[in-house]
C-alpha cells in the first residue's frame, strides 16, 4: 500500500482519508491528544532519518 509507486494525489487522499476516520465522533480533547501523539511520531522519525542520513555519510542539515 505505502511504497515508492504511490503519487503525491494518493498520498494526500489516504492521509484524507485518515485523518477524518480518526476524527470522526471525537472531542476537542481527544483530537488534541491525538494531534500531539502524531507530532511525537513525527518527531521521532525525523530524529531516525537524520540519524540514518548521518551514519550513511550523507549531509544533513543542522537547524538550531
């Protein structure tokens, strides 16, 4: 389903799709939890892929 043939049109309309499915019947409080949730995931696959990008040797860009 997620590999390198999906277009970026797929891509938006199944995270479309996810996210009114998560929304669907839930409180202001359950969606803000949520939220954060997904912007720790978020965070942890960048911290992973610029790690990854560092142990291949690749340049990374360093944001302070």
């Amino acid at each position: 389903m997620l590999d390198n043939e999906m277009s970026p049109d797929e891509l938006l309309a199944l995270a479309t799709i996810i996210t009114f499915s998560i929304a669907k019947g839930r409180s202001l409080k359950e969606l803000r939890t949520i939220l954060n949730l997904m912007i720790m995931v978020t965070a942890n696959l960048n911290s992973l892929l610029a790690q990854y990008e560092i142990n291949a040797g690749e340049a990374v860009d360093v944001l302070f």
